[in-house]
C-alpha cells in the first residue's frame, strides 16, 4: 500500500470543502463522506506499517 490513496481522496476532501465553503451545502456531505473514506485509509495504511514491523 502506498500514501496515493490518501493523497487522493485529500484532494477530494479540499475539492467539496472549497465547494462548501462557497455555499454549496451538498458539497459538505460529500467533504464529510471523503473525510471518512480518509479515516477508512488511514486505518489501513496504519494496520499495514504495523505488520511490515512486526514482519
């Protein structure tokens, strides 16, 4: 697993919340939905470096 997917879905994020910020109310449930996508890969990516410890 590379850092690609959260670099990615980081430009998501900042895309819709820029959006929210110019009054576009949907875009925040879009910028909440990539902040868990975020959490999601976080997760993984932290699980994966753990086993490449151990390993």
């Amino acid at each position: 697993m590379s850092l690609q997917p959260l670099l990615d879905e980081i430009e998501v994020l900042k895309a819709e919340y820029e959006k929210f910020e110019r009054g576009n109310k949907s875009a925040g449930t879009r910028a909440r939905k990539s902040l868990q996508n975020i959490k999601k890969v976080c997760q993984d990516l932290r699980i994966k470096i753990q086993e490449d410890k151990k390993a």
